[in-house]
C-alpha cells in the first residue's frame, strides 16, 4: 500500500519520485501524483499521475511514534483577522 509522502518509482517509465496526492475513481482506479525531486536543466520537473498498480514503494514516509505523519504543516490555521487585507481594511 502506498502512503502520501512515500518514494516510490513507477515500473514502467523508471520515474521515481515522492508520491503528492491520490485519487480514487468512481470505477475503483486509484491513480497516485509522483513529483520528481530531481531538476533537469535547473527546472522544476513536472508532476505525473500514475496508476497505483505500476508503482513499488521504494521508501516509506516518515513515522512518528508508530504512527503515519500526515502529509502537510500544522494544521493551524490562523484566524481571518490575521491576514493582511482585514488588518489594512479592518475586516474581522
């Protein structure tokens, strides 16, 4: 089972890269983004959608404490009167 947050490398194409998002369709085709982390010429390489049976983990995201870190930041999320347009306009 693959895991956002996991290297994993796709068996067909070779590219290997971290797995970003994941999709399930209605007809059961779970279809998982891979962003490179390599750059070519400098640039950042595009992302690809790749079908979650052509891909092997090749490693596991980070766990902390036996439990599967979600991906992302803190969760916080400040409140609406700290943002720079309501300060400036006064809008809480």
């Amino acid at each position: 089972m693959i895991n956002l947050g996991d290297i994993v490398k796709d068996k067909v194409t070779g590219l290997e890269g971290t797995a970003v998002a994941k999709i399930i369709y209605m007809n059961g085709c779970i279809q998982y983004e891979v962003q490179p982390k390599k750059l070519k010429d400098g640039i950042i390489v595009k992302s690809a959608w790749i079908d979650g049976g052509q891909l092997i983990t090749k490693k596991e995201a980070r766990k902390e404490g036996g439990k599967e870190k979600p991906p992302g930041g803190s969760g916080h999320v400040p409140p609406p009167s700290s943002h720079p347009i309501n300060r400036k306009y006064g809008h809480n």
